[in-house]
C-alpha cells in the first residue's frame, strides 16, 4: 500500500516538473545520470535515453567543477540519495530556468554602463543629491565646474557650501521642492573650491524607488556664465544707449521702417519740432511735418539697398516757428524683433545762413575787386593816352625844335651845335621811355588789333627783353573774345610771364589760345623749377590770386599746377560766348 502511494506521487511530481520551466535528476553514486524530467529538457538536447552518462557533460567547461563539487558534497553530508536499506545510491537535483533572468541582468548591466559612459561624457553636470542636500554623485564635468580633483574630494558634502551666499536660500527651496516630488528650475551663481565664480542653471526632478519613495535629487547643471556675460554687457550697452539717446545733444528719433511710426525721442528733437513728447511719440514723421511722403520713400529705398543714409539736407517744419534746415542720417536697427530706423538730423540753419552771408560777401569782394580792376585799366588807358598823346606830342614837337636850332647853331656856333645835339639825343631816349611806360599801361595793339595779336607781340617783347624763348600759338578767332575778356587774358599771361621770369629760372615758355568743346582755353607752359602747392597758396600767391579773380570774374576757371615733364602749367576754361556772363 504504501509502495503504491509512493508510486502515484512520484508520478504526479514529474507531470508537475514537467510542466515547470526546470529540470529535476537522479544519479548513482558515481554521478552517472539515471533519471531525468523537466519543462526544459527539450531544450538540452538530450537523446532518449540518457543511463550512464557523467552529469558534468551537461554543464559548460567554466561551471563545471562547481556542479561536481555540489553533488559530491550531496553524496557526503547534505541529502543524498539511499536505496529501502539506508545505502547511499546516487544524488537527486533540481534546478530552475534562469536564462531569460540572466539575460535581463546582463542586460541591465550593460544599460547601466553604458548609461554610465554617456554620463561621465556628458558635457553638462549630472548630480545626485541625497534629502540632505549632501552630494551622492557627480560627473567629471560637474566636478570641473566646481573645481573639484576628484569625486571623494565634495561627495557627502552639502552643495550649498559652492553656492554663492546669495543664492542659497534659493536652491534650498529647489530641494525641497523636489523632495516634495516637483520638478524645478533654477539659475544661480557658483564659487567654486578654487574661487572661481560661474553661473549654473539647473533642471532637478525626483529620484524614486521601486515604491515611489524619492530617494534621491538628480540635477542637469549646465554652465551659463557666458550668456550671463552676454546679458550683463547687453543691458549695460542698454543702459548706455539710452543715456546717449536721451542726453544727446542732438536730435535723435526711432521709427519703425514700414510706416515712419515715432518710436520714441529725445528731448533735443522736441525742441527742434517744438512740440512734447508726448505728442511726437505715436505720430509719423509725414504727420509730424519732418518729411514729406514722397522724399521719405525715396530715402527709405536707399536705406533699404544700403543700410544707411548720411547727410541728406532736409527742411523740418516746427510748430509755430521758423523751418529749420538740417542734414539727415538715418541707419536700420532691429527693436523688438522689427525693422526699425534710429535718425540723426545736424541743424545747420545758421550754418546754411552763415555760408549764404559768407557767399554774398565773397560775391561782393569779387565784385568790388572787378570793379576795381576795371577802374585800374580805365585810368590805366586814361594815362597812357594821355603820355602818348599829350607827353608824347610834347616830346615830339621838343624835338623839331632842338633840330631847327642845331642846324641854327651848326653855323653860327659849332659849340652850341654840339650841346644840342647831346640835348636831341636825349630827347629820343626820353620819347622811347614814354612810349615804353604807355604800352606798359596800355598796350595800343590790345585795343587797335585784339588780343592774338597783343599776345604775338608780348611773346616778342618778352623774349627781346629776358633772352628766353617764348613762342605764342593762337587759334582763337579775334570775334570770340571781347574787350574785357581780352584784358583779363592779356593781364593773366602778363603775369604769367613774370612768374616764369622772377620764380622760376624758366628758358623756354609756351603761350596757347584755342577753343575746346566751344570754350576758349588758355595755357601758358614753361620748363623751370615747377611751383608747389604751398607756392599756389601761401602769403606770397597774390599774382596767383590774382589771376584766378580775374578768371572767376568772366565766368572762367583757373589752375596753376607743376608739370610732370617738370615746369609749370598755367590753364584757364571760359565759356562760350554769351553763356559766361562777368560774375
């Protein structure tokens, strides 16, 4: 009875084995496999009958002796298995299917590594923090941040001591916050062991176990201290444009790049348009009366191909008093994330008056100077006149009568004869030095026969009386040239010529008149030393001055330049006729 009872459990123990992820055996004393049953012994690949084979060539070469071990040990002292008399005959074992456990642990340790790896790489700090506010764990790149050696060297210390004194109160209520099961934010500042200051931000959220019990605080800290940086120098940048756009000295406004919207002000800009603040800010420049609509689409354009307008002359209407004329300077700047102008307007309307008085009476001098140069040659030919006709008649007729008496006196007093004739000959040097001083004044050939034809002569004269080259070359017609124009160009090469004489140690001058592009031209070319600028414009360039007056008078321009072949050039434009009225 009890045999069967025995049977009948056994048999019910292997249908329950055999449906459990495990394997159960029986060996003989020897640790030859006798029995096997089990869920997973399909899984080994055993043949059907497995008598007498050696437990170990079922286990790898690594577990190997310690299985061996374990059932010797069975067949000793712990459980092994005898036969109805008390002999031990073999060892039962029994084990579980822990491959898939196994691999999970495998597995998660292999997650944990490499969790690890991208922690310890992590650029940003990664810490754990415990309910105390003690430091649990930290990556290399938080220990840098705070300039630790090592780990051991801040772990189990509170990490209020790196905070800035400041910021403590703070981050001990981002603790508890998180202890509480929150997730927070912070930015605070650092002082780190070495004293080095920084600025942090930090994301922390509830580190919890298994039951939902935080355990522990995990932060992400990353180093913001160039941003702070950043935002410290913007606001001080800030703070300084405002103090420079507010206390400008000049007027300054902002407006938005689309429609002319007044932004904002300064003070001196209200008093330009005298109108408030108040009152400017929210009003277009076209409504305001700065600009009309037309010229500010045409500046904003410009401005839009540019980025900025320099010096545009502007008239800006104020309320109730006098348009002020200014010069404009406008660039685009970028205010809360649109295109806006920021504008510069220079009052220059006592400047512009300044500059129209100082025009009128640069005007009036060169008036009265032309006036003056008319009045000099009018008395001028006066005089020479007069010493040719009057002096000159005088002269003439002396002379008839020194020659009557001489011949008088050849016969009756050859003594006498002789003194008069001394007297005659000295009369004719005195004829020859009038003629010389009234041509000097005025020459007669200017008026009876045009200028191409006085300036042939003063190129001969010149050369007789200084014994250097001088050759006159003349295209221009005698019609295209009037009376006072002529005058001015004859004094012009007058002067000319006695530059090259006293200044310029010259051995050849060249004289030029011709038309170019329907304007009369003048050159006058000699081989000296070559003049400088400074001699073109210091004290002693009144000839120079001279000359260019007498030019601006006739609508001309003139220019006295250094040649590059060496020498210097003298050139005058003029317009055509009838176009270069007297200035």
């Amino acid at each position: 009875m009890t045999h069967a009872a025995t049977q009948i459990a056994t048999e019910h123990l292997v249908r329950l084995v055999n449906q459990m992820p495990a394997v159960m055996w029986s060996t003989d004393a020897d640790l030859l496999l006798t029995w096997r049953c089990g869920g997973v012994v399909a899984q080994f690949g055993l043949p059907a009958t497995v008598d007498g084979i050696a437990i170990g060539t079922f286990v790898d070469s690594p577990d190997r002796e310690i299985v061996l071990a374990a059932h010797r040990a069975a067949l000793r002292r712990v459980e092994p298995l005898r036969d109805g008399s008390g002999p031990i005959v073999g060892v039962v074992g029994f084990a579980f299917d822990i491959t898939e456990r196994r691999r999970a642990e495998d597995a998660l340790r292999e997650s944990e590594a490499r969790l690890r790896t991208i922690i310890e790489s992590e650029p940003e700090c990664v810490k754990l923090l415990d309910a105390q506010g003690r430091l649990l764990d930290m990556n290399p790149a938080g220990l840098a941040m705070v300039q630790a050696d090592s780990l051991d060297a801040v772990r189990g210390r509170p990490i209020v001591d790196v905070i800035a004194p400041g910021h403590r109160a703070a981050f001990t209520e981002l603790h508890r916050r998180v202890f509480a099961g929150e997730s927070a934010t912070l930015e605070f500042e650092i002082i780190g062991l070495k004293g080095k200051r920084s600025w942090l931000s930090t994301n922390a959220v509830p580190l919890r176990d298994a039951t939902g019990t935080v355990q522990a605080a995990l932060g992400i800290t990353r180093d913001i201290s160039r941003r702070k940086i950043a935002e410290r120098a913007l606001v001080e940048s800030e703070e300084r444009f405002c103090k420079a756009f507010y206390a400008n000295a000049l007027p300054l406004l902002i407006t938005r790049l689309s429609d002319g919207l007044i932004l904002d002000a300064n003070e001196a800009f209200s008093r330009l348009v005298n109108r408030p603040r108040d009152e400017i800010v929210g009003s277009t420049t076209v409504e305001l009366g700065v600009i009309d609509a037309a010229r500010r689409a045409t500046l904003m354009d410009l401005l839009t191909k540019t980025g900025a307008v320099t010096d545009v002359e502007l008239e800006v209407r104020s309320a109730g008093g006098p348009p002020r004329t200014g010069l404009l300077s406008v660039v685009r700047i970028v205010l809360g994330g649109q295109e806006c102008t920021l504008g510069t307007f220079r009052d220059i309307t006592e400047a512009k008056r300044a500059e129209e008085q100082l025009r009128a009476s640069r005007a009036a001098l060169r008036s009265l100077a032309t006036r003056q140069q008319d009045i000099r040659e009018d008395e001028r030919t006066r005089i020479a006149r007069e010493i040719h006709d009057s002096l000159g008649q005088a002269l003439t007729a002396l002379k008839l009568q020194l020659s009557a008496a001489q011949d008088a006196a050849s016969k009756e007093a050859p003594g006498l004869g002789t003194r008069l004739h001394e007297t005659a000959v000295m009369v004719d040097d005195l004829v020859k030095s009038v003629r010389r001083i009234a041509t000097d004044l005025r020459p007669p050939i200017l008026d009876q026969l045009g200028l191409p034809a006085a300036l042939e002569w003063l190129a001969q004269d010149f050369s007789k009386r200084t014994a250097i080259r001088c050759k006159a070359t003349i295209d221009a017609a005698n019609d295209e040239i009037n009376g006072e124009l002529g005058t001015a160009l004859f004094r012009i090469v007058q002067e000319a010529l006695t530059n090259a004489l006293r200044h310029a140690g010259a051995t050849r001058v060249d004289i030029e008149l011709g038309t170019k592009s329907g304007c009369l031209t003048l050159e006058i070319n000699d081989d000296g030393t070559g003049i400088t600028e400074a001699g073109t414009m210091g004290p002693d360039s009144l000839g120079i001055l001279g000359m260019r007056e007498r030019a601006a008078a006739h609508g001309g321009v003139l220019e006295v330049v250094p040649r590059q072949e060496g020498g210097t050039r003298v050139a005058a434009w003029f317009p055509p006729a009838g176009s270069g009225a007297r200035q």
